[in-house]
C-alpha cells in the first residue's frame, strides 16, 4: 500500500469487557506506533443482554476470578464499586478517559 493512502483500523470494544481494559496500555502503545495514514474507527459491542436485574452470585464470583486473572496477568487494577450501576455505551467520561 502506497504511503499516502488512507487505510482503516476498525477496533471491536466492549467497554464492559474487563480484558479490553486490562489490554487498554498496550492498545494505548499500539496507536503511538501506527502510521499517520491508518485512521483508527472504534466499533462498540458487547455480549452481555442489557437488562436490569441483579447480576447472580455465581457470575460475580466468576468475574472477580477473572479480574484477578487479568491482574495477575497483564497488571490492570479493577476497583469493585458497590451500588453504582453502569450501563454498556453510558460510562462516565471521568472515568474511562474517552
């Protein structure tokens, strides 16, 4: 591909997805280092319904598992906020940044 033409990068994000946080630094890294002609098109998804009951106790457990995995593995603090509801699509900009 010539220099001076525009190519698209489209990245698939989950902002409820606790491993597309844990991977955010290197993604961060990742765009210092991409050409000027690589447009970058963010696509947001998700797999978990949207829905407004509790989350059940075994799920829970089961994400606190893999917050501490992805912890262990890739360095990414998670802090457990009791009583705040955040909706997919609908985070606070203060705390995610964009």
């Amino acid at each position: 591909m010539s220099n001076n033409r525009q190519a698209t990068l489209y990245y698939f994000h989950d902002p409820m997805c606790s491993w597309c946080w844990g991977f955010r630094p290197t993604w961060l890294k990742l765009q210092e280092h991409l050409p000027q002609n690589i447009k970058v098109e963010y696509v947001l998804g998700g797999l978990a319904a949207d829905n407004d009951q509790p989350m059940p106790q075994d799920m829970r457990e089961m994400l606190q598992g893999t917050w501490r995995q992805i912890h262990r593995e890739l360095g990414a603090d998670f802090i457990l906020i009791s009583g705040l509801k955040i909706r997919r699509g609908g985070l606070p900009t203060h705390l995610v940044g964009q």
